[in-house]
C-alpha cells in the first residue's frame, strides 16, 4: 500500500515555488469498503467530465464518459466504478506536464445534504480505496445534466 502511495505522490506536490489554492479538492485519503456483487445501481456520464483546481490549474482530473457500476459501499458512501481508468493530470501553466491513467470511479454520499456530498477515488488493492479529489454541492446540482443515477 506504500508504494501505490508513493506512486501518487507527485500528484499532491507542486512543482516550483506554486501553491494549492485554498481550499484544495485534493486529499488522499484511505477508506475501506465492502464490496457489493450483482448490482444493478449505475451512474451514468453522457460525456467526460473534467475537474480542475484552479482557474489556472495545477492539476486536473478527467472521468471518462460511460456508466459506473457500484461496486462498494462503506459507511458514508457508494462507491461507482469507471468504465475506462481516470486521468490524473500535473500541468504547468495550463500544459499537461504528467499523466497518469488510474482505475478508480466516483463516490456519492449516502446523506446528500454533508460538506463533501462526492468524491473521485482510486481503487487501491481488494477492499482498500483512496478518496483523492472532493466534489461539492455544485457537483450534485449538476445531476440530470452532466450526469445521472439508476438502479436507486
């Protein structure tokens, strides 16, 4: 598990003397989950979504179009799988400097109304995922546009 951490590193560390704007959509943090199997819940994402952290970003998450299966839950959250890996992007002044594609999906709060009602994660190893980029109420006023349920 270290060294998958290790390897996403660089992701959460700037280049230079840059600073992550306040507050930061990025975090890694570790959240164990139980696996769900033979579900029919989906999310589905007519077209790729791309999320950045700043007007003049630093880095830069793009999910894939298609329909992310549940695959997990935990406590707080489901955990929907992408179809395709997530690109995770470094910039510098808007230019991609790094890209890695990593299997992951998004993360949908069972209590819709909390601080972080989404999220972005990676899958880690069996039941271990790592919550990586915090998604915000505009993210859920956006359902029935950019995005939407079935199964529920």
């Amino acid at each position: 598990m270290k060294k998958f951490l290790m390897l996403l590193l660089p992701l959460f560390v700037l280049p230079g003397c840059e600073t992550i704007p306040e507050p930061s959509p990025m975090t890694a943090q570790e959240r164990t989950v139980r696996l769900i199997a033979e579900s029919t819940r989906t999310v589905v994402i007519p077209k790729e979504l791309k999320f950045y952290d700043n007007e003049e970003p630093a880095r830069g998450i793009h999910l894939p179009p298609g329909e992310y299966l549940l695959e997990a839950e935990d406590d707080e959250y489901y955990y929907y799988l992408a179809p395709e890996r997530i690109s995770f992007r470094m910039m510098i002044r808007t230019i991609v400097a790094d890209e890695q594609n990593l299997p992951g999906g998004l993360m949908l709060s069972k209590e819709p109304r909390r601080n972080n009602p989404a999220a972005i994660y990676l899958q880690a190893s069996g039941t271990m995922r790592i919550l990586t980029w915090k998604l915000d109420q505009r993210f859920m006023n956006r359902e029935g546009e950019d995005w939407s349920r079935s199964g529920n």
